[in-house]
C-alpha cells in the first residue's frame, strides 16, 4: 500500500503521524500503518523535532517563470485540460508537473463543468417574475412538493467533463437541451414532510402514462407531503403540462406551480439527483445490468435523510434572493 516516492505528506498523513507519535508508536510503526515509506517518516518526525535544521533541495525546477506564467495564461482563457495545454504550449514535461504549477497557483481550481439549459430574454424574464411572486414566500415552501424525473446511464452518468478554470474568471457552462435517451428513468418527489416512492417510466411518456403513475406514486402520499394548501412543481414538460394531465389534476384537487421554463437550478429535487449520483456511481461504481443499476438507484433514494430534504426545501428563499440578483439568470444552485 505505499504511496509512490516523492509524494508530499498531506495535512491528513502528517496528523496522522503526530497522534500515533503521542501514543507512543515507533516511526515503522507508523509507516506501515499509514502507508508511507520508513524513511518519508523519519523526516517528518525528525523535522518537527528540528524545525530549523537545514533541508535538503529538491530537484532542479523544470519549468522556467516565463513557462510557469505561460501554462497559467494557456489555461485562463477558456479554461482546457492539461493535455491541451500541454500540446498548445509544446511542453516537454510531465502532466504531473504542469498539474502543480496550476495546483501552485491560488487563483486556479479544478472544476466539473455544469450542464445548464440555454436562457434566452424571454426566459430570464419570466424566471424573475417568477423570483418577485414568491420573494415573500418562507414557511410556504414547506407545502411544497417538489417532482422531477430523472435519467440514469449504465455506463456512468452525464456531464463528467472537468477543466482549469482561472477563479477570477466567470466559470464557464455546458448547454443542455431538454431531450435524450437514457437507460433507465425515474420519477419521485419530495416536500419538507418527507418523499414518495421512487418509480420507473419510460423514457417518452405521454399523458396518459404520466397520470397513471402520479395516481399510483404521488397520490396515497399527497396529504402528508402537502399538509395544508400545497402545491406541486413539475416543469414544463409536454406530458406534465396538457391540458388531459392538467384537468385530472383539478379534479384531484391537487394545484400546480406555474414553473418558469428552463430553470433546474432553481428545483431542490436537482440536488438530491447529484447526491444520488454520488452514491449510485460514486468511486467508479459500475452495474452489470440494469436490475443491478435500479436497485441501487432505489436504495440510495430510500436512504435520504428527512433532516437533507428540509434543508433542500428551506433553500428556495436565498435561491430566489439570488435569482433576483441574477436579474432572471443562472443561479449557483
């Protein structure tokens, strides 16, 4: 379980270290028991003890300031990957070392880009009307309930692209249209109350299919999610917004928020998607088939805390304070 040699001790390993030392722990003791070499130990252990002993200087820098100023300029613009930089710049190092001088720089963060939909005039305008209808709004989003389909990959989920981004630049985002396939697709919905079940749909439901599993899943749970005078979200979608779908849910007496188009980043639901996409393929977590992938789609649904969906659920003022301030335009969330 060693580490490779040359590898810097990290806050972590060097707490780690002291406390064992406290307790009485041989330096090899240590080494094996956090995975470091006998002599990476020694050092830490004989520095802290000398603190103004001499150290030994590193190797000769292989990067030149001009270089070093280059690679943080190449990377800036508009943010790349570290191959690229390297082929824009014709460097002849290693990844590893064009990776610490954008580690070294403090202005510098490695990101996952955020997929977000387009927002045209129009848009931005009827999502800040929609912030100054509910900016009063604070115990009233308890009576929410919030739904949300959602697309799971066997092979991995989307958006994993990752750049440099330079902090004092505005961080760049992906577009993302409201269609595509998938390989499996959930409904579920949540309010400051607790959840509904999870369940599957297909991929291009139409109205119909859409009420039959709202009257199966949203239904026997609508009055503990709702309380009294709730509300339910679901977005524009074609099946959600028919005038079939919005009759029969008049006559279940169930009303609907008039949701302002093109705007995930203001449904708390979202989050607990990314949360669920933690855990479903969080440490490289792969499914062999798709049973395998529902299961643990459904379980991490099952385990979500209540304590998580009321802070989601309390989020929406500070979501519309900034929506206000963002003038109808994306919000962080």
């Amino acid at each position: 379980m060693k580490m490779p040699k040359g590898k810097i001790l990290n806050d972590e390993e060097k707490g780690q270290i002291k406390a064992y030392k406290t307790m009485g722990w041989s330096n090899r003791k240590i080494a094996l028991q956090i995975g470091r070499s006998s002599n990476c130990v020694n050092n830490f252990v004989n520095e802290e003890k000398n603190p103004t002993r001499k150290k030994t200087p590193g190797p000769k820098n292989k990067l030149s300031l001009r270089q070093k100023s280059m690679i943080l300029r190449e990377s800036s613009k508009n943010g790349s990957s570290i191959a690229n930089i390297k082929s824009q710049l014709q460097l002849n190092v290693s990844r590893e070392t064009v990776r610490r001088v954008l580690k070294s720089s403090p202005n510098m963060n490695y990101v996952k880009l955020a997929r977000t939909p387009p927002l045209n005039p129009l848009s931005k305008s009827k999502r800040l009307t929609f912030a100054r209808i509910h900016q009063t709004w604070n115990q009233e989003w308890q009576n929410v309930v919030w739904s949300d389909e959602k697309k799971w990959n066997l092979d991995g989920p989307d958006s994993c692209a990752r750049i440099w981004h330079d902090n004092r630049r505005k961080k760049p985002v992906l577009m993302k249209r409201h269609t595509g396939g998938g390989s499996l697709m959930v409904w579920g919905a949540f309010s400051f109350h607790g959840k509904s079940n999870l369940t599957t749909i297909t991929t291009s439901q139409n109205s119909a299919e859409y009420q039959s599993h709202l009257r199966d899943t949203l239904l026997p749970v609508w009055q503990e999610l709702s309380r009294e005078n709730g509300i339910l979200m679901q977005d524009n979608a074609r099946c959600h917004v028919s005038r079939d779908s919005m009759d029969w849910l008049r006559t279940q007496n169930i009303p609907t928020m008039n949701w302002p188009p093109y705007s995930p980043d203001l449904n708390p639901i979202e989050n607990i998607w990314g949360i669920l996409s933690n855990k479903v393929y969080g440490q490289g977590k792969q499914y062999k088939s798709i049973a395998e992938l529902k299961a643990a789609v459904f379980l991490a649904w099952d385990e979500l805390d209540l304590n998580l969906l009321q802070t989601l659920s309390m989020s929406m003022p500070k979501r519309i304070f900034e929506l206000i301030l963002a003038q109808g335009g994306h919000i962080k969330y």
